[in-house]
C-alpha cells in the first residue's frame, strides 16, 4: 500500500527476446515459415516445435500471413484442433491418422530437429 503523498516508482523493463535460435523479427518469422513449409504431406507439427522459446508466434504468423502455407498441419502439443472441423477434415484428406478429436501424435507428428533438416 502506498504511503499517501509518496510516489511509487515503477521500474523500467527492456523487453527481452527469448532465447533459444538466436533470430529476432523478420529473420526469426521467415526461420518459422520455412519451418511450417516443410511440413511433409501426411505428417503434422506443433506450434511449440516451429519456435520452442515463443509458441504462440507461428499462430500469429499463421494468422496474418497473406503466403499459401500448409496451417491445416500445426496442431497443438496434444493433438488438438486450432481450427475445429475444417482442420480436421483437411487432415483427414491427407490421409493423417486421428484418434477420436485429435490426431495421433504418436504416428503422425514430425519433430522440430526433422523439420530443421527439411527446411
């Protein structure tokens, strides 16, 4: 509680990129789009795999794109949906196997060292 008539401080916080692949903006953007293009037809990735150190960034990446880009194969860490049931009829078409309401990770997932070869 502050003390009437004393002003409390706040301190200033420079904002601090994550660690992790050492790319920042633009340069780190294009590092996670060659990432989601090289997902394979038949195989699934998830947000955590395409940035470890910022996994909400490929949905935004993914949601203002104007690139053609495979988005119906991020999922997330579980298997779940972002996009509900486009999603998963697009997966389906691609032969990706599904367990009930999400895909099978355990056959279907590509891991980010997979990818970093591909890309």
């Amino acid at each position: 509680m502050a003390v009437e008539g004393r002003r409390t401080r706040r301190r200033k916080t420079r904002r601090r990129e994550p660690e992790g692949t050492g790319l920042r903006g633009k340069e780190r953007e294009d590092a996670i789009v060659a990432l989601i293009r090289a997902v394979p037809e038949g195989f699934v990735t998830t947000y955590g795999d395409l940035c470890p150190e910022a996994p909400r960034l490929p949905g935004r990446i993914l949601a203002t794109t104007t690139e053609e880009l495979p988005w119906h194969r991020i999922v997330r860490a579980d298997g779940t949906f972002a996009k509900g049931e486009r999603q998963r009829r697009l997966l389906r078409r691609e032969g990706i196997p599904l367990a009930g309401e999400r895909v099978a990770m355990e056959h279907a997932h590509i891991p980010r060292e997979a990818l970093l070869d591909r890309a």
